[in-house]
C-alpha cells in the first residue's frame, strides 16, 4: 500500500491505518464534491476546511511517532539493563 519512507526507516505498526484514514476521508470529500459539482456550498467547504486541519494534525502526530517509540523502546531498554544489574 505504501512505499519506502524517504529517510528509509519502517513505518510504525499504526502508520498505515492512519495513512489510510485520512486517504479515506479525502476520498469522501471528493465525493461530495463530484456529486454536488453544480453548487459548492458553504457545508462542502467547511468539510474541506476540518479535513485539512485533521489531516495536518495526523501529519504531526505521525511525524512525532518515530521519536516516540524509539524513546519509548529506550526505556523499556533501559529499564531492562537496570533490573539484570539488580539480579
């Protein structure tokens, strides 16, 4: 479904449904869009307008996972190392 992120490292196992999700939802907003070619209303707009600021706020979100996890793997590392030195 997706290719090979441009700094080559793997997608987190949660990336893709969010991906996919916001794929979704423009796909819907297309829709409407197609179907009520005629007339753009006020409500398609504002559709638009909450799908970008859903799809920005899933852009940073995702863009801060890596870290996230990676630190999150740091600590469970950590915590590891420190409870074998105990034993």
């Amino acid at each position: 479904m997706l290719g090979q992120k441009v700094n080559g490292e793997p997608y987190a196992p949660d990336e893709p449904a969010a991906i996919a999700q916001v794929a979704h939802g423009i796909g819907i907003a297309i829709d409407l869009l197609g179907a009520k070619k005629a007339s753009v209303s006020g409500e398609i707009l504002e559709s638009l307008r909450s799908l970008q600021t859903t799809s920005l706020a899933a852009n940073e979100a995702l863009g801060k996972l890596p870290d996230a996890v990676a630190e999150r793997l740091r600590g469970s590392s950590a915590e590891e190392k420190s409870s074998r030195e105990r034993a």
